[in-house]
C-alpha cells in the first residue's frame, strides 16, 4: 500500500516538472519569436514618420513636422534618427517655423528604456535654432549637442549661443557597461559647467530620494572672478516649485538665506512669489551699481532679456518679507532692516520699512509703478534719532568730530523705462537735522569757507563749539548730490551758507 501511495506522489512531481518544463519552452519560443519580429520591426515609413511627428507635438506646445525618418528600430536598441525637423505654431502646425533641427539621433537599450528610464547609448542633435520667443526672449542656437567619450570621466556637451552670445556647457553622466558597449545615464550626482561670455558656472547637482534637486558648492564667476557661491535646494511639487538656499556674495562675503515659494495657479493668473529672504550679514557695497554681482546680473539680463525691453512686473504675485540682521558698510556695523515686499497689478511696494541705522529708528516705504509709461519711483525714507557720534566711533578709533543726534529724511523720484534707469535717475532732497551738541571748529572752517570764514570768528581747530542746531539740505539730481544749505547754530554765533 505505502509503495503504491509513493510511486503516484512520484508521478505527481514529475507531471509537475513536465507542465512547467512545457510552459519555459513555450514562453522560450514566444520570446524568441516575439524578439525576432521586434528585431525586423522599424525602418522609415510614412506610418513611423508620423508616430514620431505625434509624440514631438504631445511632447511640446508646437505642432511638429519631420522631415525624413532615416531610421526606427526596436531591438535590441530603440533607434530613432530623424533629419529636417520643425515644430510650427499656430494650430494644426499652419503657423511660422519656430524651431528647426537638422539632424537628431537617440539609441536606447530596449530592457532599459523597459525597466530602467534615463538610460542611453547615444544622443546627438545638431544645428537647432529657435526663434526669439519660442524658448527665451533671445534666440537660441545649438551647433552640437553630443556625448563626449572620455571613460568614467564622460560627459554631455553642448555648443551654440543664445543670441550672440556663446555658450558652452557639460554635465556629468554615469557610465555603465564595457569600453566600446557604453550605456549612458544621467546620474544622481552629476557635476556641471557652463560659461555665457565671460560668465561661468559649475557646482554638482544631486537628486534627492523624493525626486527634488539640490545644487552643492554652486559657483559663479564673472571674468575669471568669483562672484558668489553656496547651495540651492528645489523642492517640486504640484504647481509649484520651493527654493532654499545659503548663498555668500563677494567680495564682501554677504550672507543670503533664500526660503521662496513659486506657484503656478493657472495660464490666467500671474505667477505667485510668496516666503523670505534673510540676509544674516549684508555688506552695501556687494550690491551696489558696481559691484560684481551687478555687473553679473546686468550682463545676463542683456542676454537673456528682451532688446530694448522696458520694466515689466505684469505677471507677478509676490508678498516677501525682507529681513537683513547686519546691514554693514565695509567692517561698520550700521544696522538692521525688516520689510514687506509685495508686487500686485504691476506696482511694487516696499515698505513700511522698519530697523535701526546707528541706533537710529528707521522708517519709510519704496514704490516702484511700473504700470506706468515710463515707469516710475518714488523713495521716502527717515531715520530718527541717528547717533552720528556713535558712527564715528565705528569708523574711526580717533576721538568723535561731532557728537549728538540728528534726523535724516531722504525723498528721491525718479522715472525711466528700465530698473537700472530708475536707480541712475533718482533726484530730490536729502535734508539733515541735528539737536544740541558738540563739534570741532575746524568742520566749521571747512564747511565755511571764503566770505563765511572771513565774517566769522577764528576758532582753533580742536576748540569745541556747543551746537544748538545744525541743518543741511542736499539737492540730488541723477543721484549726484549738491549742498545748497548748512545752517549751524553754535553759543559762539549762528552761520550759514
């Protein structure tokens, strides 16, 4: 009985095995067969042609035309190599060519563009050129853009100009595979380097597990010379884009912590930039008209901007708030600021303003309307109570000139068509006002000068003269200031000029 019950489990197991031994070979075979007819599968027909035509227009928001599929496989490698490209506007593709390419070629491994995406063997596109507007402001043109072979040193080279200006570019790629059976992807940390002119950039950008982007040891350089560095994070969402960062401007090394939000609502409404910008230790002269980081932010602004293109904030939404801990001139502490900056329907507003400036109270507001042709600015800014004896003492370690307290009121306007027309334009008074205190003779005497020296008494140079009051109002014109009045009232006798 027992030997009858093993000889049928036997049997049992082996018409297991047999079943399965069938179905491998079955599947054996339909893989094989299926492979060998993906291997004849593609060549360059008109039914290809337009599969390909299909996923350029899905893929872009032109209508796409290809001139001549010289090649469509499937196996072993996805190929697709295509000349004489354009992408139309206007609908059904009727409209002006707004890109052109010569020639483009991708090879894929087909299991990799299967199961593991990103991979290639080769990528080349050569001549694209788009019209002003289709991608930038500024035409583009890309002679090559190419893998270039260099080992575990590879990388994806691009050449061409953005309008007249040219630009080079690389970004690392991981290698998989033999030498001569290369596969490429593009890693998940991968160095760059770019150069527009005279302006170079390169740092690592890392992807992070959640599918965001990290920019690592960003360097940016202007004429050989370095202009800013840090990190950059991009976190992604739905709509919507999150940049935080730690950057340091030079030469004076300000601190700028970025943590900005960019949503996109829909094509109907304007861009919303909302969060906040700390500046833990800003130095004025990093971001003055000629420092380095606005020579850079001009010269990529004529590149990248529209010719002859006047300001233009339609289309933004933006509610900021500024805070800048140290606001220094070289090594001298002046102060701190805090203020809202809103843009809304093409007016900008930045205020009310709110700190100490040498332990002054600060307050104001700044307008920019730029709805307005041209556009126009208008300053009005105060700082209470200044302590101009504590400003020396910051400035200089030899004993104070002047002591006391005093209020300084700057109202400036100004009207142009550009930002940097506004600032360069900028005109109106800055008056000071000093209460009760101390000064040397000899800022008298320099003040003075000719007929008001010679009516007035001969004080020693280190004398000191008790002030009453002290005012002086200064014209501003293109932002060039001019004295056109100093009154000191002193014990000794009132002067004016």
């Amino acid at each position: 009985m027992s030997e009858d019950l093993q000889a049928k489990s036997d049997k049992g197991w082996e018409t297991i095995v047999l079943r399965i031994l069938k179905w491998l070979a079955i599947l054996g075979v339909a893989l094989f067969i299926g492979l060998t007819v993906l291997s004849r599968m593609g060549g360059n027909s008109p039914v290809l042609r337009e599969a390909v035509e299909e996923f350029l227009t899905d893929a872009t928001p032109y209508t796409a035309r290809v001139g001549t599929l010289n090649s469509m496989r499937f196996f072993p490698n996805i190929v697709i190599d295509v000349t004489d490209v354009e992408l139309r506007g206007g609908e059904d593709g009727t409209g002006e060519a707004q890109v052109r390419i010569d020639t483009a070629k991708l090879v894929m491994p087909l299991f990799d563009a299967l199961y593991r995406p990103g991979h290639f063997k080769d990528l080349q596109i050569k001549n694209l050129k788009a019209m002003p507007g289709s991608m930038l402001a500024q035409s583009i043109e890309i002679q090559s853009l190419a893998i270039e072979d260099e080992g575990e040193q590879s990388a994806l080279v691009i050449d061409g100009r953005v309008g007249k200006t040219p630009l080079k570019a690389s970004f690392g790629l991981d290698v998989k595979g033999k030498p001569g059976a290369y596969t490429y992807v593009i890693g998940r940390e991968r160095g760059f380097e770019a150069t527009l002119a005279d302006i170079g950039a390169g740092g690592t950008i890392r992807n992070t597990v959640t599918g965001d982007y990290k920019f690592e040891n960003l360097v940016l350089k202007k004429a050989g010379q370095e202009v800013l560095h840090g990190n950059i994070d991009f976190d992604r969402g739905d709509d919507r884009l999150k940049v935080h960062g730690q950057l340091r401007i030079e030469p004076g090394k300000s601190r700028v912590d970025p943590d900005v939000r960019f949503e996109w609502p829909d094509d109907e409404k304007p861009l919303k930039i909302s969060g906040e910008i700390v500046g833990p230790e800003i130095i004025v002269s990093d971001f003055d008209g000629s420092s380095e980081l606005q020579k850079t932010i001009d010269a990529l602004d004529k590149i990248f901007g529209t010719p002859g293109g006047k300001l233009d904030l339609d289309g933004l939404d933006v509610d900021l708030k500024l805070d800048i801990q140290q606001l220094k001139s070289g090594n001298v502490l002046l102060g701190k600021v805090e203020t809202p900056l809103s843009i809304k329907n093409g007016e900008l507003h930045m205020g009310p303003l709110s700190g100490t400036i040498v332990a002054g109270t600060l307050s104001g507001d700044v307008d920019i309307d730029a709805a307005k042709s041209p556009a126009e600015m208008t300053q009005k800014i105060t700082v209470k109570n200044f302590d101009y004896t504590e400003l020396q003492k910051r400035l200089s370690d030899e004993p104070a000139r002047i002591e006391g307290h005093g209020n300084i009121l700057m109202e400036l306007s100004s009207q142009s068509g550009t930002l940097e027309g506004l600032f360069d334009s900028l005109s109106g008074k800055i008056s000071f006002v000093g209460g009760r205190g101390k000064m040397r003779a000899g800022l008298l005497n320099l003040w003075g000068g000719g007929l008001l020296n010679a009516l007035l008494p001969s004080f020693e140079e280190d004398s000191d003269l008790n002030m009453n009051c002290v005012v002086v109002n200064l014209d501003v014109e293109n932002l060039k200031g001019r004295s056109d009045a100093v009154f000191v009232d002193t014990q000794a006798r009132d002067a004016a000029r």
